[in-house]
C-alpha cells in the first residue's frame, strides 16, 4: 500500500525520525501553503481567531513554534522553498527579479519524478526563477492540477496554494469582493476587539485593517477544510501526512517584507496517522520548539521520500532518513522589496532576533514605502500622522527617518519587538554571539547583498552569480567588502578620512560603500564632497549614483551636477540602475525640483519600455506626487 504525506501550510518543521522508504513503498505528499499569515490561529492560542478547521487539525498534529520562513515576502520565500538554497546566496534576494539559477540547481519536484512520482502544482509558482525548468519539475501545474489525475498506483507530490489571505484581501474594494461573502455575519471580526500591536497607533483604521486580516485567515480555514473534506472522501486519509504551512508573516504594514517575528515566523502543522505515528518527535496535539526554515522543507521532503538530498542545498533535513542535527539559527534576509531598495539581515535562535540594517541612513517607510502597500488604509493613515507630529512612543518608532544600525529583541518578552536590547550591556553576550553567527554564515554562503543590483547585473551579466564567485572568489572580495560596510554603517565622524582614502579604491563596491560611509555620517561629512566629486564619472553606475547622493545632499553649489548625473542614470541600459537613480531621487525629496520635468520625461520613457515590474515606475510616480505633481 502506498505511504501519503500531505504537506499543508509548510508543516515540514519535524523532529529526527527515520523512515525508510523503499521503491516499493513510497510516501505520496500532498503540501497546502496559504499566503500571508504568521500564526494567528486559535491552535497557536490566539483568541481572536476562528479557524476551526485547522484548530481541530492541530489537535491530531505536531505544532512548530519556531518555523520561520527565510524572507518576508512570497517570491524571495518561494525560491529558498523551490531550490532548498538561501536566496542571498544565489541573486534572488530581490523581489521578482528573474535571477539566473546556479548550474546545478534543480527545484525538488524534479528529484521526485526522477524517482517516479507524479508531480503537481495548483496553482502559484512566482520562484524568482529567470527561466523555471516547469517541464522538469512538474507533470501538472494548473488550476485543474490534482493528485486524483496521476496513473494508477503512482506516488505523487501535490501542492495546494491558498491565496486567500494573501495582503490584497484585507483592504477594500478586495475584501468586500472576495472574503466578506464567505462570511456568516457571526464569522465577521469585531474592530473594537482587534489587538493593536504597540508599534503602530490605535486608530479605526488599524483596527479595521486587522479585523479584515483576521477575516481572511477564516475564509481561508474554510477552503483548508474542504481540503481536508476531500482527502478523506478520497479513502486515503489513513495512508496521509499532512502539513499546513503559510509562505510567510502577516500581510499587515510592519510585518510583510521585513524581518520581524511578525514578518517570518509561520504556522507549521504535521499531522501523521496511526500508523506514521513513529515518525513524529511528539504526541498528537503536542508542540515542538526545534528551529526550522525554508531552507530546510526542500531536503526534508527528499529525505521523507527516501531522496538523499543534493550537496548543493543549503538547507538540512529534519526529518527522514537523512535527518540531521537541529539547527541552532535560522537566517533572514530582505534586500529590494518592489521599487523600494534596502539590505537587512537577521539571526534567530527561536527567543532573541538579532536584525542588522546595512542602510541605516535609510528609513522604515516614507521614501522607502511601497505604492502596493501604500493600499493598505493602516499603512497610508499611520504615515499621515507621522508627517502631522501625531505619533508618540512606541507608534512612532518605525517612523523615524532612519534605522538603527543593529537591533536585538527578546521576542518572549517583548513579541511586539519595540525594545531595542542592541546597545544594553547585559545582552553584550547575546548581541556579540548572533553577530558572529551572522558573519560566518554570510561568508559561508558568499552572501551576495554587498552588490547593488545594478552591479550584480553589471558584474555578471547572464551568468549564475552563485556559479561565478565559486569559480573565481576574487571577482567578489566579499570579506573586505564586508569590513568597508561594516565602517560605513558606525556613522563615525571619525571614520572621515579612511573613508575618503577608500574613494580610491580599485574595487567599485568599496568605493561604493565609502559613499553610503559618508551619506550616515551626514553633515560633518560635507568636507569629504571635493574627494567625491570625480567618482560622479565613475565607469561604475552604481558609485556615479551614490556619489551624486551624497554631492546633492552636501554640496548646494554643486547640486546641480549631482542632479544631471541622477536624470542620465534615469535613462540607463540597466533597469535596475534605473529604479537606483529613481529612488535617490525621491529620497532628496524637494531638492529633486528643480529637475522635475525631466523625472517626468524619464517616467513617460519607461512607460514604453515596459520593463522591471513597472517598478521604475512605481518609485518615479511617487517622486514626482512629493514635488507637487
């Protein structure tokens, strides 16, 4: 008789069992994955939640408390899923960039239907996967695509992706479409009884976001129910191991996008039946606090199936018969969310968050705010009373104008995560440990993030980045590279001369990072503008364009200089140098005017070229709104 794993909602965080599985009798996997919610569920004792359907799958189910995913976005989240390798590593930390695959590489569906499974995905892809092999991975994929279709007496893999609760739902008009008619009036969240987390400030606005939020999460259990309705009508529940995951946190402002426990830390069921009950690490309805990431669901499910895992995955398996040890981290990265530029990493050991923000210079929102979340009423009118001086306390925090360069969090103690422990002397241990572990891991891995986009383009062209730095490790000095921007982020007036003297440097992201340098330290850095003013004719686009940045923002006399260069970066042959110049100049905000008709000239231009996601666009749209237009 055939085995049946069903792995819904990315459940896949188990403990060391072995099962070995022989060709004969092989586990089948069915895997459900909804969109957008951190563990907001009555089984994970939140009260305000109804989602009946899952909460009785919890109680015959193996719950994980520390399941992250590795990014807080779905497409950054869906490539570490597909390919079992952190995206940092191999380009595709950016939202939908179409990165090149390292050579190597393969999704894990493909290692399935090498083994004779059939393999099925209904129905969202978005892998950040310039040319996905679909014909290796998949037999099917397609909204009609279903394990029920496979040939007699073949394993099969089928996933299942519920977009309900996705971020778009819970707003207006989406909500009132699609999620308020699932509703019986008693299913409809109440406003007045909605938690207001504490960095953000109680207004109906809020309130009502977070109802919606929650609606969403209930017509989504609804939908997870007929799943489950349909898998027992179809006599194989018995032979089945289910799992429910979400792609990552909550779809709320603070939360989607970036690295908070609200933004990566997921649901994760297991259900195993009576007879795979060996295979759990708990009882039914109990939970387990190992650490696991996406990263890891790829070699698990390899190694549930009896696949051993290929080298080339990051990830390690927890479950199977080449489980390995639990982790004692779990790595987060966020780089370009739509139009809008940033590099923060993040360490979790399932209590302390340790995050490192690589642009502190750089806002939460305002000039780094996304036009799609902008939708959101919460996000739109939290930023208004920002801008009014309405904010105070902790609803002010993720509206300041800039980032620390480090943040720790005890995240039992303080879930909300608004008490920054990074500069308290009793958690110096704890702060230095995480950092060290974050070093090593960037090296391990050869973090990409140092590179602008543009220059990872630029540098590299077609080729996989992952493939070229292995092959020749000097065409990314990523060690000294790291050390300049480690330099650059202490905002250090006494820095100013070293990183005047790194101007000079061979390397471009050296001269790059000695930019940004001089851009945190601000006004006491407007004696180095002279030392910077040939980089704005640097064969490199990426150090022209911080260079006009900083000249813009330090040198009045020379500002009009710094502006031309930004316009001719707006026509660049790179759209990603593009979208760079596009949000320097929003971020000068009205010192951008004076070259106003020809942003909108370079806005008019791209919208004929039809090109990056109309992220250029995005980013020029809202620069121009700023200026009056």
């Amino acid at each position: 008789m055939q085995r049946i794993v069903v792995a819904s909602l990315i459940c896949l965080g188990l403990g060391v069992a072995v099962f070995a599985a022989d060709k004969t009798d092989r586990p089948n996997v069915v895997w459900i994955t909804v969109e957008d919610i951190s563990p907001n569920l009555g089984c994970y004792g939140d009260a305000y939640a109804l989602s009946p359907n899952i909460d009785k799958l919890a109680k015959r189910s193996v719950r994980y408390t520390n399941a992250f995913s590795n990014a807080g976005v779905c497409a950054v989240a869906r490539t570490t899923l597909i390919t079992g390798m952190y995206a940092a590593s191999i380009g595709s930390s950016y939202m939908r960039c179409a990165a090149t695959m390292p050579e190597a590489a393969r999704g894990y569906p493909s290692y399935l239907r090498d083994a004779g499974y059939y393999t099925t995905n209904n129905v969202k892809t978005d892998y950040n996967w310039a040319r996905a092999p679909m014909d290796q991975m998949w037999d099917d994929s397609s909204r009609k695509a279903h394990y029920k279709n496979r040939p007699d007496g073949k394993p099969f893999f089928a996933i299942f992706n519920i977009t309900t609760s996705h971020e778009s739902k819970l707003r207006d008009p989406t909500y009132t479409k699609s999620i308020r008619p699932r509703l019986n009036d008693d299913e409809v969240h109440d406003p007045a009884k909605a938690r207001v987390p504490a960095y953000m400030p109680d207004i109906p606005e809020v309130r009502k976001n977070w109802a919606q939020y929650y609606d969403s999460i209930t017509a989504m259990d609804k939908q997870v129910g007929q799943l489950l309705d349909e898998l027992d009508k179809s006599g194989l529940a018995d032979n089945t191991i289910i799992v429910f995951y979400g792609d990552h946190g909550g779809g709320m402002p603070r939360s989607k996008r970036w690295l908070f426990d609200s933004s990566t830390r997921v649901p994760l069921l297991v259900c195993f039946p009576k007879k795979y009950q060996n295979m759990a690490p708990v009882k039914p309805g109990e939970s387990t606090d190992r650490l696991v990431s996406f990263v890891d669901f790829g070699p698990t499910l390899l190694s549930l199936c009896g696949i051993d895992p290929p080298d080339y995955m990051q990830g390690k398996a927890f479950l199977g018969e080449h489980a390995d040890k639990p982790r004692d981290f779990v790595y987060q990265y966020r780089d370009r969310m739509d139009e809008r530029y940033d590099f923060i990493r993040s360490v979790h050991d399932g209590r302390f968050n340790y995050i490192r923000n690589f642009h502190p210079e750089r806002p939460w929102f305002h000039d780094q705010a996304c036009q799609y979340n902008l939708k959101t009423p919460a996000l739109a009118k939290w930023m208004e009373l920002s801008e009014q001086g309405k904010l105070k306390g902790d609803a002010a925090m993720y509206m300041a104008p800039t980032k620390p360069a480090e943040q720790l969090f005890d995240t039992q103690a303080d879930p909300d995560e608004v008490n920054n422990l990074a500069d308290d002397p009793k958690y110096a241990k704890q702060i230095d440990r995480m950092r060290k572990a974050l070093n090593k891991w960037q090296r391990q891995i050869v973090d990409l993030g140092f590179l602008t986009e543009a220059e990872l383009h630029d540098r590299f062209g077609k080729e996989s980045p992952y493939d070229a730095v292995r092959k020749k490790p000097g065409r990314y000095p990523l060690k000294r590279i790291r050390a300049i921007a480690d330099m650059a982020n202490s905002g250090a007036a006494g820095n100013l001369s070293a990183l005047v003297d790194l101007l000079r440097d061979s390397e471009p992201m050296v001269r790059y990072w000695a930019l940004i340098g001089l851009i945190t330290i601000g006004e006491p850095a407007a004696p180095a503008t002279g030392a910077a003013m040939p980089l704005m004719k640097d064969q490199d686009v990426t150090v022209r364009l911080a260079a006009a940045e900083f000249i813009a923002r330090r040198d009045p006399a020379a500002r009009d200089k710094a502006l031309a260069v930004l316009v001719d970066g707006l026509s660049n042959d790179n759209v990603w140098a593009r979208l760079e110049a596009a949000n320097i100049l929003d971020r000068l905000d009205a010192m951008a005017q004076p070259v106003k008709p020809a942003m909108q000239a370079a806005l008019d231009a791209e919208k004929q070229r039809k090109s990056g996601f109309n992220y250029v666009i995005r980013a020029l749209d809202q620069a121009i709104d700023k200026l009056g237009g």
